[in-house]
C-alpha cells in the first residue's frame, strides 16, 4: 500500500487515519520505507528521526487534528525542536553536533496539526543560494532530471514531496526559497505575507524581516489548511498580519469574482532575458485566466523595474548572514571563521561586516518606502490591480554546479544568481504573499512555475484563484520520472 499512500495528499492521508482505514504507524512507516528506497537517488533527507516519529506516530491521534498521524518533514534551516540537531547547512554546526536548547513556535504549531516530523531535509548553507548543494550534505537531485537542482533554499523539502517521499515538508523564503524550489519540482510554493506565520521566539523579525516561513505542497487544500493552521501571532509579536474574515480552507468552496491581473514576461527593469519556455508559461496561464472570466493585461508596477531595490537586498542580507555568523559561533563557544563557511558564505558575511549602522538603517529605510510604491499598483485607490502574473524562474531548472563558488571567484555562484531568481525577491522586500503553481511543463519535461503575487495580507485571493486553477488545469497526474 506504500504506493497508492505516495499518490495521496496529506488531507487524504488525514482523512484514511481518522475513518480507520490506516493507523497513523501504518503511514509513517510507509513513508520511511520510501526514504529509505529512494533517497539515496535523491539526497534529499539529511537528518533523520525515524525511531522517535514511529514512538510518535503510534500514540493516540488527536481528534481535533486537522493532518493526524501525517508523515512530514522539515527544513535543516530554521524552525528548531529542543535537543534535536539543527546544522543550518553548515559543516561548522555539523561537525560541533549542535542541538537546539529551545523549540520554534511554528514547529509546535506543525505537531499540533497532528503532523509526524521524520527528519530534516538538506538545505544550503544560512540558504543564501537558489540550489541545494552544500559542502556539509552534498547535492540534492532533482525528481525529474537528476542532473539538475531542485532549486533552494527548500531544495531538499521540495524533492521529497515531488518525490512522493511524504506529502507536504516545511520551507522557507527570504528570497523566493520555497517558490524557486516548487517552480523546478512542480509544487505548489506559498509564501505567506510578512507577519502571518509567527517567528517566534528566536527571531528577529525587525532586522530579519526579509524572510517568511510555510511548507511546500502538492495540492492547493494542503496549502490552504496547513495556512488555517500555521497562522496567527505568537506573544509579543512585532510584526502582525491582519486575520482573514474567514479560514482559508473556506475560501476553496467558491471561484473568485472576476479578477484584473496584470501579467509580465520581461525581467524587471529588462535586466536579463527570460527563458522562451517561462515567457510560455505566463502565456499559458494567461489564456487560462481569461478562459474562467478574469482580465489580464501587460502591466506591472513602475516600482518593479527600480535597479536600485538589489543594492538593499544585498545590504539587509549580507547583515543577516554576518548577524548569523556570529550567533553561531557565540552559540558552538568559538568564533566561526573563514575556513569553517562555503566561500559565498564567507564573501555576502564580509558585506555585512563592512556595512555602517548607518548603511542598514538607510537600507531598511529605502525599502519600505519603495513598498508603499509598490503596494500602491494593488490599491483600488492607485492602479487597482488585483494580482501580478510573473514567470516563477527566468530560466527552466539549473543544471547542478551552476551557481558553484570557488575561493578564487566567490561571487560567481550569487552573481549568477539574478537571471534565474529575477521575479522573486522583491516581495521578500514588500512582504506581499505570493504563490508558485505548476501549470506548465517544457518541451524537455520539466515542470515551469507560474508567480502570482497579491495585495498584503490577501492570501485568500491567490488561493481561491489557484483552487480554481488547479480544477481547470489539474497538475496531479504529472508526475517525475524519480517517484514512489
């Protein structure tokens, strides 16, 4: 029965142990057996839990749970579970075998769902990168061509649930992490507004603001009912995103009313080109719209193109990682230093460094005035778009070594970078939620994932309209070749 439960999304999953038809034991242990078949093709599972999820998965399910006895994994990256392992990617937090003293918020959130974590799944190093391939893990495959990546900074959550290896895996995004990995592995990737998952309590979400935390997911019901049950505040809260007037599950029953989408296939501020096969994409999932009823026009906001949003990013981020570094060195009892990080690594930490308080205040500053520009496009009171309709990737999946960084050359990784994530990041900037759905394969059989942003806050937008898309364009009977 392995087999048919790969097939299966976690709501169906849910829905077999609460009638009976399977225990909760019965499920992890399916999925464990698919792990241990298929991940060494894929090197997606970096740490694992098996025992402690079948003591787990073999006690009384909570009724009340909306994915009871659930396989799950989660990211090496954040989102720790006291005395459990946490490596961040990094060979320095992996040879020290560091455990968490303290549990996320979101982690406790997740077992209350009724989820069964079974490990950890590989991710880059501090997920600078958009690949899956550190010194501390290796690479991890892609389930539809092995010689490619599965993109990152979630590279490894997406494998496995492309794979069919479990259902759904946490991700995160600070700069398009769980939306550039479930463009390559044909997954739907939702990235929650700014302040609707809660960070809490170990991080910094006035200085981290840029990114966000959620799951990768086959189907658009797992998206929307593990939102209804990640989302709210947590106690002293900075940073609060307004409720929605209804759960999002409730948002599924009925097709959005007419929406006006404006759709862009260009790079912002026509920077790179854009792969033949992603400006495809967009084609496709524009005629689809106007098929249900919806508007869709070439338009975007002016604010998009500004060359200089880059150069913040670059400062807030390059902060971040010299921020981390330093934690994690307090954390392990020694200084972390140029030999224990992957050159990137080391080169974006060295930015930080040399930044002024001044410098990032200016960038801070900076940002959220270019997000008052930005959000304006959205407003009924300014160009009264209701969703943006962009490529998720500008070029189709990378082949693995693509974005490598040598001692010699360590910008060439990052500096590669920007042709491939140029429609992403700057809603890390904003804080507008934004979706990835898999409505087009190439011509080569690799999924292409298509970007709708929303106004702040209006998830129930992006997924009223992405249920409505999956019912006209159902994605579940593609599957890759790499599959359980």
């Amino acid at each position: 029965m392995g087999d048919e439960l790969a097939a299966l999304d976690a709501t169906a999953q849910a829905e077999l142990v609460r009638s009976g038809e399977v225990t909760a034991l019965e499920l992890v242990d399916a999925a464990i057996a698919r792990i241990e078949a298929l991940d060494e093709q894929l090197n997606a599972v970096v740490l694992r839990r098996f025992e402690q999820a079948r003591d787990e998965a073999a006690a009384p399910v909570d009724a009340s749970a909306p994915f009871g006895g659930v396989p799950f994994l989660t990211k090496d990256l954040r989102c720790p579970t006291a005395g459990e392992p946490l490596t961040n990617g990094m060979t320095f937090l992996k040879d020290a075998g560091w455990r968490s003293p303290w549990t996320s918020a979101l982690a406790t959130r997740f077992r209350r769902a009724g989820l069964v974590n079974l490990g950890r799944t590989n991710s880059p190093e501090l997920g600078l990168v958009p690949t899956t391939e550190p010194t501390a893990w290796g690479a991890t495959h892609n389930p539809w061509d092995p010689t490619r990546s599965p993109g990152g900074s979630s590279g490894g959550s997406a494998a496995a649930v492309a794979a069919g290896l479990v259902p759904v895996a946490h991700g995160s995004d600070g700069g398009g992490s769980i939306r550039i990995p479930a463009s390559a592995c044909g997954l739907v990737g939702l990235k929650p507004s700014r302040g609707r998952v809660s960070l809490a309590p170990g991080s910094a979400e006035l200085s981290s603001f840029l990114s966000v935390q959620f799951v990768l997911t086959r189907t658009v019901r797992d998206a929307a009912a593990l939102l209804d049950a990640c989302a709210g505040p947590e106690v002293g809260d900075p940073l609060i995103a307004p409720a929605p007037s209804r759960s999002y599950v409730a948002e599924l029953d009925a097709p959005p009313s007419r929406l006006r989408v404006g759709m862009m296939t260009d790079a912002p501020g026509d920077a790179t080109p854009v792969d033949p096969a992603c400006v495809a994409a967009v084609g496709r999932a524009a005629k689809l719209l106007e098929s249900l009823g919806h508007t869709v026009e070439d338009a975007h906001p002016e604010a998009y193109d500004d060359p200089d949003r880059g150069g913040w990013f670059g400062t807030v981020w390059g902060v971040n990682a010299a921020s981390e570094l330093a934690a994690w060195g307090d954390a392990v009892g020694r200084p972390v230093t140029e030999d224990d990080v992957e050159p990137a690594t080391w080169v974006m930490a060295e930015i930080g460094r040399r930044a002024t308080a001044l410098d990032y205040v200016a960038a801070i500053n900076r940002i959220q005035e270019w997000a008052r520009r930005m959000a304006a496009w959205w407003d009924d009171a300014g160009d009264g778009f209701d969703l943006l309709l962009t490529p998720t990737l500008g070029e189709q999946p990378a082949r693995l070594g693509t974005f490598a960084s040598t001692p010699e050359e360590p910008w060439k990784g990052l500096a590669r970078s920007g042709s491939y994530v140029p429609f992403t990041l700057a809603f890390n900037l904003s804080g507008q939620p934004a979706v990835s759905l898999p409505l087009h394969w190439s011509d080569e059989g690799l999924p292409i994932g298509v970007h709708f942003v929303a106004a702040y806050a209006r998830e129930d937008v992006l997924l009223a309209l992405a249920a409505q898309l999956e019912h006209a364009a159902p994605w579940s009977e593609h599957r890759p070749p790499l599959h359980a």
